[in-house]
C-alpha cells in the first residue's frame, strides 16, 4: 500500500496498515504502479488555492510541491483504477482533483479544527452509503481541520455530514476511490478511543477492496 506523504508524517498510518497485516511504504515519487495495490492519501496541512482556482482568503501554511506531487500520485491511480483512501487533506485533494471546489476556512472550523488534540463530533452518513454500512447512520468521528470541501468534484457524491453540515465523507461514482475528513488511523489499535468509532473498519473495508 502506498501512502503518498512524508515519512516522518506517516508513523500512524504505517503502524495502522501493519496492524492489519499490510505493508504500509511512504513515498512521494510518482510510482510503478505494478507495485501497489492501492494508495492512501494522508492528511496534512492546508491545499494551494490555485488548484481549486481562489485566490487565498482563509488558507493558512501549504505546500505547493507536495500538493502537486500528492495529485500527481493520485492521478497514477485514477488512470490505473486502483483504490484509492483519502484522509482529511487527503479526502480534500480528491474532490479537487475530480474539478470540485474548497473553503478555505469553515465558519465553524471552532467545532472541528485541532486545538492540542482532535475534536470529536456526531456525524450522519447517507443511509445505504459505505459508512453507514460499517457504522450506522449516526456516529462520531474525531476532528482535526478548519478547511473543507465545498462543490463536488465530477462523479463525486458526499455521503457524511457533520451535524453543522461540513462534508465528512464522500466516493466516487464509477471508481473505487473513497474518502473521509476524519482520521480512522487515530482512532483504532493501540489509539482506540471510547468517544468514537473504530477507524479499523473503515481501513478494512478500504483493505478488502484491493
């Protein structure tokens, strides 16, 4: 599995994928994609406003080569239709990639931004939606973001909603790529917490897809 980030940022995901019997490998070199059975986009800082066409208005730290590296990695996948996972940022540069738009700054970014450590809030998935397969059509989820995705991006369809409306999970149409806006990699194994669900579903399902 790879996992397009930067290795001193990917300890969690890498000790998630392991747990589940799976070699999580960090790189951000466009990849043979012969060696992969499928990619994780990981979270991260704020996403360069020209790539969804803004100028900023709300957007704090980014980095534009590791945005542009990220979208190229993703579109590797994309055009070999292998599953992808984005999380939080991850989840973002999707819908960004598929031509969908941002908010730099949620006006309730108070109930989801990381303060110390992650929020935690009540979610609702669309009934019948992969979510709601694994969790129920009430959940919650842990929180560490004031951005978020705003238009869909072509043959993407949101499929969470935080109870202040935020966008918190969404697929693809035809393809077998997915994404979420909280970070499953904290919230299971030796991180499980009590106030949320168990990110490990999330990232078997992802798993069993390949």
């Amino acid at each position: 599995m790879l996992i397009a980030g930067e290795a001193d940022k990917t300890v969690n995901y890498e000790s998630a994928m392991k747990k589940l019997g799976v070699l999580g490998e960090t790189s951000l070199h466009v990849p043979d994609i012969s060696f992969y059975d499928g990619l994780i986009l990981p979270g991260g800082g704020d996403i360069d406003p020209k790539l969804f066409g803004q100028l900023p208005c709300g957007t704090g730290f980014f980095d534009p080569v590791l945005d542009r590296l990220q979208l190229a990695i993703l579109k590797a996948f994309v055009i070999s239709h292998k599953p992808v996972l984005g999380i939080c940022k991850g989840m973002q540069l999707i819908n960004i990639y598929f031509g969908g738009d941002m908010l730099q700054h949620l006006k309730t970014s108070k109930n989801h931004a990381y303060v110390q450590k992650d929020q935690v809030h009540m979610s609702v998935a669309k009934k019948r939606s992969y979510l709601d397969r694994l969790y129920g059509e009430r959940f919650a989820v842990n929180s560490a973001h004031h951005q978020g995705v705003d238009s869909p991006g072509k043959g993407i369809e949101y499929v969470q909603f935080a109870e202040d409306g935020v966008t918190e999970g969404l697929r693809h149409r035809f393809l077998p790529i997915w994404g979420v806006q909280w970070h499953p990699e904290r919230m299971c194994f030796a991180q499980r917490r009590e106030d949320a669900v168990d990110g490990s579903l999330l990232l078997s399902f992802f798993l069993k897809t390949n």
